[in-house]
C-alpha cells in the first residue's frame, strides 16, 4: 500500500471498476430491497442536499448489497420543465430568438438536443459521492415508456371524472407566463406599505375604512368583509358602498376570515387575485348580492403579462385610464386618484411577506385561469388509510402528523402548466368546445366518428412535472406493461426525502400507486433535515454560504470559489460583502476531503433532527479518520504479509487482547447492524469511529505490537499457556496476526456502506491474507454477530487495565513528567481480583505505562508523598520525590495560575454586564458561562498540584 492515504487515486478508479463489471445491477435471486432515488432535475447539479440523501440512499443500498439482497437502486433524471424550458430559452436569446422564432416542435428539438450534449452533469456528479445506482436501467421522466404511462394514467382518470377541466385560481408567474406550484413560490418578508382607503356607504351616511397592501386590485373587488361578531360594523350588513374610482356598488358581507384586531377590521374581497378571498366568495357567491353582481363577482382585472386588461366582455369594468398599465404602474395611478378624490385616509409602513417565483424572482399574481384538475379527495382517502394502518411507515414518525394535516384537508390539484416542454395534454378541441381525450388524434377520430378534415386542435399546456413523478415508483420499473422488474421490486422497500415535499412528491406517489398498482409504492418514508452552513443558516446564493459538494472532494483554491459565489447573482450588489465573507472564512480555499470523509460526515450528521449543520471541521476530523485507517492498515500488513495467519492450520492460541477485540467486534457490528435498521447513520458512524479511532488503533494495535515481541516464558502474556516453548510462542503470535486481520477485514465491511472507496482499496490487500475470496468487497456478506465470540470477562479486564494506563499517563500529564521516563508504581487498597490481573497482564503494564516497577504496600505502611490515580478501589500511587524539578515546576505551575486569574475578571465583567446580556445572542452567552466554567476549575486543579508541589 502506499504510503499516504491519497483519495484521488482510488476514488474514480474503483467506481469505474465496479460500474464495468455490473456490480450495481440487482441479482436475481434474493428479497427484493429498491430505492427510488428522487429524480433530480436534468439542469441541476449536485447540491449539499443531493450529496447528502445520496450518501444515505447509497449506504442503505450497499448493506442490504451485502445482506444478499436483490438490491435496485433505480436511477433516473426530471425533464423539469420549467427549469429546462429556461435554460434553453436563455441560449436562444442570445442568439436574439426567442421560442416562437422557432415554433413549438422546433424548440422542443433544440431542448432534446441540449439535454443530449449538457444533461448528464449530475449523473456524473453521483457517480463521484460513490452511488452505486443501476445506471444500465437510468430513466428520463420525458422517455418513450414514461410518457407512455403518463398518458395511460391521464386517459383513465379523465375516464373516471378523476381529472377536470375547469377556471380557478392560480399561482401566475408574468414573466414565464405559466401556472406554478406552490412549492416553485418563495414567501420572504418585505418592506411594503398599508393603504387605508375610503369606500363610501351608498346611503350617503358615510364611509368605511378599507385597508390593504395591494391597492391596484379594487378594481376587481366583489365585496367587503366585516367580522359577524364585530359590534362596530354589525348594524351595516346587508348595505352597499360604492367602489371608488369604478362606478360599481358593492355588498358588506360578514365571514369568520375577517380578524377583527388587523387594520380597520374592514377586508376588501378580490376573488380572482387572492387565494383566501376566492375562498370567502365560495362560501357567499350564492347570495343574490353577490350573483348580482358582474361574472358573479369573480373579476379578473389582469392580463398574463400582469397588466391591466382591456373590458373585452359586455360589462364595462375597468376605467379607461389604468387599461394597458402594469400592475405597478396602476398602483402607483391608482393611489394619486384616490388621493385626490379624498378617499385615501393614510399610508403606512408594513412588513409583508411576498411571494416572488423562484426561477424569475418576479411578484407572483394569483390569477383566474383555466386549468386541468385532479379531483384528489377519492385519492387521498386510501392514502391516509395506508399510513394510519401502517402500511406506511415515516421515520422518525412525527412526520405523519405533517402529511395527514395536510391529505385531511387537500385542494385539487392543478396539473396544466402553460409551456412547451413537458407531457402535452392528451386532449384534443373542436370548434364547437367539445374535449376529446385519448391516446392520439388519430384514436379519437376513430373512437368519435369524426372525418379526417373535421377541425381538432390539440391542447397547448404540458403537465405540471410533478404528475409524471407521482408515477414514479411504477412508471421505471415498465408499468403499464407487467414487467418482470415490477412483479420483483414493488412495492420498493424505503422512500429518501426531505420533508419540504411530502405535500409534493410523496403524498402523490402513495395516492398514484394505490390507485393503479392496489399497492402502496413504498413500506417506509424516511424524512432526513434541511443541510444549513455551520451557523445554521440556510445555504443560498444571496448569503454567499452555499457548498458544492464536488468542491469538498476534490478542493478549490479561493480565487476560484470567489468567483463561483459572486458570479450569476440576482442580487449583484451583496457580491462585495459575499466576497469579503468567503475571503475572511476560506483564507486558503476548501482543501481536498476527498468523498469517503464527506460521505461520512453526512452519515455523522444523519440523526433524526429537521436541521443539519454542516461544518467543515467535522470533515476535516473525517479526513483524518481515513488516514487513521490507512495507517492502521499498513501496520497490519507489515506485520501480516507473508506470514502465517492461521491459514496453515497450525494451532492459534489468543491472548486477553486479542479475545478483547473479537468481543469488542461483535459489540459493535450490533451497535452499527442495529443503528443502520432503524436509520440512526449518526449513532452507526459514532460506533465505527469509536471503535476503529479509540479501540482498535489506538489500543489493540498496541496491545497486538506486545504480543508479536513477547516471549511467553519470560514475559507471561499469555497466563493460559506459560510453558514458553518455540511452539507456544509461534501459537500466540499466529493468533494475534489473524486476529489483527480478521478483525480489520470485518471492520472494513462494516464501514463499507459509509466509506466504500477506501474500505474496497484496503480489502483488496487485506482479504487475501485470511483466504477469502472474492473480486470486490461490495459483494462480500455484511459481518453478523457471534454471540459466542463475546468475552465479557476479556471486556471487564482490559477496562481495567485501560483505566490503569490512562491513571498513570494522566499523571504523567499532570506533572509535567517526561513519557519516556520510567516510573516507580506503588499500589495500595487492591483487591485479589486486581493482584491477579497485575500478575497477568505485568507485560502490557510495563510496556505501555513505561513502569520500571510495581510495588504492593500494605493498608497500614505508610507511602510517601505521590501523585494518586484510582482503579475502582485501588489506589496507584507515583512518588514524588525526584522525578519532577520543584521549583521549576512551581514556576510553570505559577505562570499558568496568574494567566487565568488575569483572564477571569474579564469574562465575569462581561457576565455581569446588563448591555452585552441583554444583547447577546443565548449560544454566545452559554459559550461564554462555559469558558468560566473551564477557568475555575483549572485554576482549581493547577492550585491543588501546587500545593502537591510544594510540600514535597
């Protein structure tokens, strides 16, 4: 093995290896365990996100791999039709065309084109995190078969009165001019105004006082609202009042909606540009005041550019002065009439939260469209069921509570968007307005009867992106076809997702193969937590915070993280803070981590919260956890290769250690086995590192180089065999050097699914060496438990002789002795117990502690002045005398008490300080109480090893 521990040189290596051989496909035989990976979107590129489901996906993947399961891990990409629609726009702009230079078949030609040469970046960027997906059975949510069961699902809803055509309110992006999904609108406050407008009583008797944030939107109200317990309005129900600027009179209504404590308690109602007065109006719009009124009173006032629209009906709504403006431009308009008319009362400051389109930024315009619906109640239904009878199971189970607040109270779901890249609608129109839907044009001519030259225009919208993914867990495994990959691996084993799309992605899916496979798509839900920067914030291109997980792997030198952080910003004018920012946190840039260390920092991260912080440190300290494996592997094979490890079937005897080890081994695949079944990746990472870090290396690489050096005759390691002969010798040294293997082998495949490059890197060296064959440690069984393998007497006796060492090298510490000089160790107060493992384990004591002695004194003599260390009862005692400089020491002891009496005062200044308590965020406060807390007792420690000192 080489020398140093170098990732790049095995990394893309091994993943090109075990991608040629097939090892990723799943084996025939077995139970079926498959993961849907959730499909990323053909544009994109791997986010921390991304990075870290994937690593968890993988990990699950590669255990149930090696537990001999038939294990698909389906691979696959969203066509995302806005997104690519965007992209692809954009480089025809820049060669000064837009779509409709080139026309709808034209343009889609020009996206498959882009998606050929530009689409696969992620799947790249999984390849690197290690994912070892079925790449041979990739799918595309735009491929011949998807698009297959897309309209074989859309036909048979329709056919079932299931999927409806009808006018409601949208979430309307101006500039993409296209219906969005809620999840596509970012809500964040904003610095706004509140308008407070006078609506004359048409009585003459008065006026109300209407406030609102949006005042351009009067021109399509219907109504206003007052609370029906409000004891200041109550006696107006049932009057008008004229709406100013328009002409139009309209109702005072009472609905539970209004909140009597905002504003003036007076709400316009704008049914057609506001989602809770669209449902205000639902509940009064069979009232004659407002069916009286134009279009019922659902007025649109907007066209789909957000400007205001002509009167192109047979009422005469919208004054001629605001015709043609932008909705902004109408305020603005809107707001000098009002006030001069007299009937503005005041403007103020407000917050508001506004919604912007995340791919445009632009104010989204709630807008009344006509859209293709899903009736989703007779869906929903079943689904709840699934997940109340624990068909379905969420992990951690809080999470239900979320999905079923939402499916108990579910909107039907629009699922037309108006752009050209997606599945087309399957529906067809004539001139009369008659809908024919059916698998082509040519199918509903025959189905109808109607002649070849009868006129029949296909519906322009697509479907909304996350119809096709609803059918996801079926659509890739070749439904509607009965494939043999159905039949084996539906329903899939375990859903990995964030808990930003249960609503979106994962209710759908449950209610999609219900209904068309009587089956739910997945046995459990595991919800991981949103990935934040160190200081918990979220990672966005606004805060400079965001990582690229390739940039982790593989480093990036400041210059060049400078610039991808600043470049492409909406918000340009944050670029010099963001620069001044990275340059102060990343003075050299992000070294290379390689992608074990991040993979195991995300499963470090992987416990059961909704927020995972990430820190850089953390994989730094993983970074340095390969190198301690490496290392801890070329020790084992100096001492291995080339040697009888127990494979030449002469006897093996074991030592304590090694007996130790091989429990402590069992312990932990347990631990690992027990963690990764119930999704706890943090308390499986903390098991391997522990026990690698803290035990193996750090203890029975140690206790092992003992055991290969030592006579048994001269130096009793091994109490059970103390006859020293050649044989003896070579008998325990055999067992020591398979145990080494063994356990390091079995390490290796416990840690594989987490860290799967180097793990296959040393196993390659190290599996040869105990006689298993095999051509990659992907395929090898996980370890399982031997219950008879544990040694709890072996456990109990090499904690006591760790507490024993640690007692003796903390006083080493303490005193400022040197390691390498030897003591001389008195004991006292032991029990025959701890007489006995002094006997047995003399040498490891010896060697380890670095004792020149160890002498029993008995409960009445007498020891001189010593440095104590407890063992349970036993005292080990470490005389004083002559081992230390004394006034040296005090001096050293001195200089450090005096550096902690100066520092005190300034933190309980501070403490005690009402501005900086008052004022401080609570962490900084606490870290601030912790630090104190450190100082005094140090100086406690420090002043009672001065006294220790000085009485020598």
């Amino acid at each position: 093995m080489e020398k140093t521990y170098a990732p790049h040189s095995i990394e893309q290596r091994w993943y090109q290896t075990w991608e040629e051989k097939g090892y990723f496909a799943p084996k025939q035989e077995g139970e079926s365990y498959c993961i849907m990976i959730p499909p990323p979107n053909v544009t994109g590129s791997l986010h921390m996100g991304h990075a870290f489901q994937d690593t968890i996906m993988d990990a699950l993947i590669r255990y149930h791999r090696m537990k001999g399961c038939s294990t698909l891990w389906q691979a696959g990409t969203d066509h995302a039709g806005i997104a690519t629609q965007m992209v692809v726009e954009r480089l025809i702009n820049a060669e000064n065309k837009t779509r409709h230079d080139y026309g709808r078949e034209k343009f889609i030609e020009k996206i498959w084109e882009w998606k050929e040469q530009s689409g696969g970046t992620i799947t790249r960027q999984l390849r690197r995190m290690g994912s070892s997906l079925d790449w041979t059975r990739e799918r595309f949510t735009m491929d011949e078969g998807m698009s297959d069961a897309v309209q074989e699902v859309f036909i048979r809803l329709y056919e079932e009165g299931l999927i409806y055509r009808g006018k409601r309110l949208v979430n309307w992006d101006p500039v993409l001019h296209t219906a969005v999904s809620d999840l596509e609108v970012l809500s964040e406050e904003e610095n706004g105004s509140m308008w407070h407008m006078r609506y004359p009583l048409s009585n003459g008797t008065g006026h109300l006082i209407v406030a609102t944030t949006r005042p351009e939107t009067l021109l399509g109200d219907a109504a206003v609202a007052i609370h029906p317990n409000d004891e200041r309005y109550k006696h107006l129900l049932g009057e008008f009042v004229e709406l100013p600027l328009t002409g139009r009179r309209i109702p005072i209504i009472a609905d539970d909606y209004v909140d009597p404590e905002f504003g003036t308690g007076c709400v316009k109602i704008t049914p057609a540009h506001d989602f809770n007065d669209y449902a205000v109006w639902m509940r009064h719009r069979d009232t004659s005041a407002i069916r009286d009124l134009p279009h019922g009173g659902l007025i649109n006032i907007f066209t789909v550019d957000a400007t205001v629209r002509a009167n192109d009906d047979e009422y005469t709504l919208i004054p001629e002065q605001y015709i043609g403006l932008e909705r902004f431009a109408a305020r603005k308009q809107i707001v000098a009439d009002l006030d001069a008319q007299g009937l503005l009362e005041k403007i103020v400051d407000h917050k508001l939260m506004v919604p912007r389109g995340d791919r445009t930024g632009t104010v989204i315009e709630p807008l009344l469209t006509d859209q293709w619906y899903v009736r989703v109640e007779p869906l929903a239904k079943p689904a709840i069921e699934a997940v109340e009878t624990g068909a379905i199971k969420f992990v951690p189970d809080n999470w239900k509570n979320t999905y079923f607040d939402w499916m108990r109270n579910i909107q039907d779901w629009c699922i037309s968007r108006q752009i050209w890249w997606g599945h087309r609608i399957p529906a067809w129109y004539d001139a009369e307005g008659n809908i024919y839907v059916g698998r082509s044009e040519q199918a509903i001519r025959e189905q109808h009867n109607l002649a070849a030259d009868y006129p029949l225009k296909q519906d322009e919208d697509v479907l909304d992106t996350w119809f096709s993914s609803a059918l996801w867990p079926f659509s890739t495994l070749g439904w509607p076809e009965n494939t043999p990959e159905l039949a084996k691996h539906y329903p899939t084993s375990v859903l990995v997702t964030g808990f930003d799309i249960i609503f979106f992605w994962v209710a759908r899916m449950i209610m999609m193969g219900l209904k068309f496979q009587g089956e739910v798509p997945f046995k459990e839900v595991y919800i991981h937590g949103l990935v934040r920067d160190a200081e918990g914030q979220k990672m966005s291109k606004s805060k400079g915070n965001v990582l690229d997980p390739i940039d982790l792997i593989d480093g990036i030198d400041l210059e060049a993280l400078v610039e991808k952080r600043i470049s492409g910003m909406m918000q340009p004018h944050l670029a010099k803070k963001i620069e001044q920012a990275t340059r102060k946190q990343f003075p050299d840039g992000i070294p290379s981590f390689g992608t074990d260390a991040l993979r195991f920092t995300f499963a470090s991260l992987a416990s059961t919260g909704r927020d995972i912080r990430f820190d850089l440190a953390r994989t730094e300290g993983y970074r340095n956890f390969c190198n301690k494996l490496w290392n801890a592997a070329r020790y084992v094979l100096m001492n291995t290769e080339g040697q009888d490890n127990g494979l030449s079937g002469e006897p093996c005897t074991y030592s304590l250690a090694d007996r130790w080890i091989m429990s402590r081994l069992n312990q932990v695949t347990a631990a690992t086995r027990s963690a990764i079944d119930s999704y706890r990746f943090d308390l499986a990472a903390q098991a391997i590192y522990e026990f690698t870090w803290n035990e193996y290396c750090d203890w029975y690489l140690e206790l092992a180089k003992i055991s290969l050096q030592s006579d048994i005759a001269k130096d009793g390691v091994y109490a059970e065999n103390p006859s020293g002969t050649d044989a003896a010798n070579a008998a325990h040294q055999r067992g020591t050097r398979k145990t080494l293997v063994t356990v390091l082998e079995s390490l290796l495949r416990l840690t594989h699914p987490l860290m799967p490059f180097i793990t296959e890197e040393i196993w390659q060296r190290v599996a040869p060496l105990i006689g298993i064959p095999g051509e990659t440690i992907m395929l090898q069984a996980y370890p399982e438990v031997d219950e008879a393998l544990i040694d709890n007497a072996a456990i109990s006796e090499i904690d006591w002789l760790m507490s024993f060492i640690l007692g003796v090298r903390r006083i080493r510490g303490e005193m400022n002795i040197a390691p390498g000089k030897p003591l001389q160790v008195l004991l006292q107060n032991g029990t025959g117990l701890d007489q006995t493992r002094i006997d047995n384990n003399l040498n490891y004591l010896q060697k380890l502690g670095r004792l020149e002695s160890i002498t029993w004194l008995s409960a009445e003599e007498q020891a001189p002045e010593s440095a104590i260390a407890l063992v349970g009862e036993m005292k080990i005692l470490i005389p004083m005398a002559g081992l230390i400089d004394k006034e040296a020491e005090l001096a050293r002891l001195d200089k450090e008490i005096q550096k902690i009496i100066k520092e005190m005062p300034r933190i309980e200044g501070k403490l005690s300080n009402p501005g900086f308590v008052d004022k401080a965020p609570a962490d900084v406060i606490d870290k601030e109480k912790a630090k104190l807390a450190d100082l005094r007792s140090s100086l406690n420690n420090l002043e009672q090893q001065q006294q220790k000192i000085q009485a020598l």
